[in-house]
C-alpha cells in the first residue's frame, strides 16, 4: 500500500541529512564505531510513529485500487486537519507536573467561572483581550502558583472561586477609577470587559497576587 507523512516531514528530512553527513564522515574512517555512533544509529532505525490505515471498497480489482487511493487520500486529509487544529499541552496537564487534587480544583474553579461569565471566555487558545481561554486560564493559575502560595487559605474550588472574583472585582475597580488605565487599552476592549463585569483578561498582575 502506499505510505504518506502526515507531519514532521522536515525532521524526516533533517534525520536524512544527518545520517547521510554521518555516513560521509565514516567511509573517511576505518575505526570501529564506538558506543556513542552505535547508539545514534539505532536512534535512526527506530523510529516512534503513529499509524493510520484505511481499508478499501469496491467489487473488483481496479475499483479497489481506486477507491483504495481516494480513501487513502481522505483520511490523510482527515488526519493532516485533525493534527493542526490541535492545541500544544500545558503545563498542568502534563503527567507528573501538577497533582490531580490541584488539577481538580483549577479546572472545577475555572468552570464555574466560565459559566458566570460565559460572554468572555473563548475556545481559542490565540483569544484577544480582554477574552480568556478555559485552558490557558487553568495553566496560568497553576503555573503563577497561586494554589502553593495561598497554601491553606484554598482547600476547594469554591474557595479558590471565590478569590478570582475578589481579584476580578479589585480589577475593575482599578480601571473604573483610573482613567489612564482606560485609555491603555482600546474602548471596544474597555466596553466589552465593564459591559460582562469580567476584568481578568486585561491584565495579569493579579495571578501573583
């Protein structure tokens, strides 16, 4: 069948080039390869990848071949739009970063924010001020380490609600009251965050409060 390279083909390419390189060097050496190169050149032979496979249709031998290539084509299609509307991990959700008791109040905090002010949070990670986004939120609370440096003031995701919206509320104090503080930002920004009440996404001094 045939076979096609989803993503990463400029590491496939770069790989080539460097074995090609590597090899170049050795054919102007006769000594033995040492440990080191005997461990590069597995890291070239053995390569983690993830499969895909699709199975043709068709009654006979040359409507399977076509179908074959056109379902071929369609999956890789499927896939190649799949893999670049993924977003990166963050950090909080990496194994063996964060705890699955602190993940557990950041994400049931955050929620409960997202469904008091749901005008202001958007699916994209690439989001504009002052909108913010479920996940960057959580990783941010996590990484600024709100939850280690209020360390007993925050045992539930209630609590730790409860202080977002103290900081939100300070915020838009902050701007209400400061009239230069209003013109660093654009009116469309400053009449969208005071028209929700939600103030967080303007600034974020307050993840290190």
């Amino acid at each position: 069948g045939r076979l096609s390279i989803l993503d990463g083909q400029h590491r496939v390419g770069m790989m080539q080039v460097l074995r090609e390189n590597r090899n170049k060097q050795r054919q102007k050496s006769e000594d033995l390869l040492s440990p080191k190169e005997k461990e590069e050149e597995e890291f070239f032979q053995n390569i983690l990848v993830e499969v895909y496979t699709s199975k043709p249709t068709g009654d006979n031998n040359n409507s399977v071949k076509l179908n074959a290539t056109k379902s071929d084509d369609k999956i890789a299609e499927q896939v190649f739009l799949e893999i670049n509307k993924a977003e990166p991990l963050k950090l909080i959700d990496m194994p063996g970063v964060s705890t699955a008791a602190d993940r557990k109040f950041i994400t049931e905090a955050v929620t409960a924010l997202q469904s008091q002010f749901p005008e202001m949070f958007s699916p994209s990670q690439r989001c504009r001020t002052p909108n913010v986004n479920v996940d960057n939120l959580r990783n941010s609370i996590f990484g600024a380490g709100i939850l280690k440096r209020h360390k007993g003031e925050m045992t539930s995701s209630k609590e730790l609600l409860n202080w977002l919206l103290v900081q939100n509320a300070a915020i838009g104090q902050k701007y209400e009251n400061n009239q230069k503080l209003q013109k660093s930002i654009s009116p469309k920004t400053w009449k969208k965050a005071s028209k929700y009440g939600f103030y967080l996404g303007l600034e974020s001094s307050w993840l290190f409060l």
